[in-house]
C-alpha cells in the first residue's frame, strides 16, 4: 500500500496551454520572478484578443510552477516572458520549459525565436546561449523600471516538419 502512495507522489511534470483559469497562479509567479510585473488584464488580453499569442503553463504534481510566452508571427516566435516559482528554481526547470516552448514554436512553423533579457541576467543568458540563442544588439534603457538596457538575442529553431519530408506529407511532383 505504501509503494502505491509513493508512486503517486512521484514528480510529474507536465506542460499544457495557459487558460484563463490559470491567471492567479501565474500572477503569483509573475510577481515573484519580475520587477516590472504584467497585470492580470495584460494576460487576459493575450489569452483571448491576441491571436499570435501562445502561453503555457508548466506543472508538477497537478500545481502551476512556471509558465511561458510567445507570439507567433509569420515564421518568427518572440518570447514575452518565461518564469519559475522561486521555491523551484536552480532544478533546470525552467530549461525545460524553454525546451517546450521551443519545440511548440517549431512544431507551429517557427524558424527563428527572439527575446529581449536584462544585461545584468548572466544566468538566463547562459541558459539561452545552451540553447542555441546568441545576442544580436541590444534595446537601450529598454526597462523602464531602472532604465537598463536589454540584449537582444535570437536563435534558429529545429525543422520540426518544415521539409515536407515527412511520413504522410503530400509533395508537390
């Protein structure tokens, strides 16, 4: 009986588009992670007047701890935001969900993938250097809360079915 408990106790990690419903949750991360918070009326428009946007939530055990954004235009997906609960972070949770959020990018048609970070955000940059992101310029006094500038940083994305070559594609002859 204990070996059933532990097992469903075990650390399920799982990824699923943002909803509504998920707003108080990631308000609370939102306010933990940044200083210059959205507003729940920021993530209320994204979610049901923005038609490029795409959130998702990630979460372990059935609780939201991390949550990701993007816009996707053309073939280009901009990140507006990706963040951790504090009480989870240094876990390389959040590579995971800027794994997922990328691999969703691609699988939409995505080639390329932009953000803007802090400069003084050496951690999040080394995490997007693993990832393939490199700096392209930066956004001077981008951040209005201390006027700091922001690197600006691109990466290309996985051909995730771009080719056409795919089981079940149709080729034109």
């Amino acid at each position: 009986m204990d070996n059933v408990a532990n097992n469903k106790q075990e650390a399920t990690l799982q990824f699923r588009f943002m909803t509504l419903a998920d707003i108080p949750d990631v308000m609370e991360i939102e306010y933990e992670a940044f200083t210059l918070p959205w507003t729940e009326e920021a993530f209320q428009n994204e979610l049901t007047h923005n038609q490029f946007a795409k959130y998702m939530v990630m979460e372990l055990e059935g609780k939201a701890i991390g949550y990701a954004g993007m816009w996707t235009i053309m073939d280009e997906a901009h990140i507006t935001n990706i963040a951790v609960r504090g009480a989870y972070r240094g876990r390389k949770l959040g590579e995971k969900l800027l794994d997922e959020l990328m691999s969703t990018a691609a699988y939409l048609g995505m080639e390329r993938m932009t953000l803007e970070v802090r400069v003084s955000n050496s951690i999040a940059q080394r995490l997007y250097q693993k990832k393939g992101f490199e700096s392209a310029g930066l956004r001077k006094g981008y951040y209005s809360d201390n006027g700091e500038d922001a690197m600006i940083m691109w990466a290309n994305l996985p051909s995730a079915g771009r080719s056409g070559e795919e089981e079940g594609s149709v080729l034109d002859s």
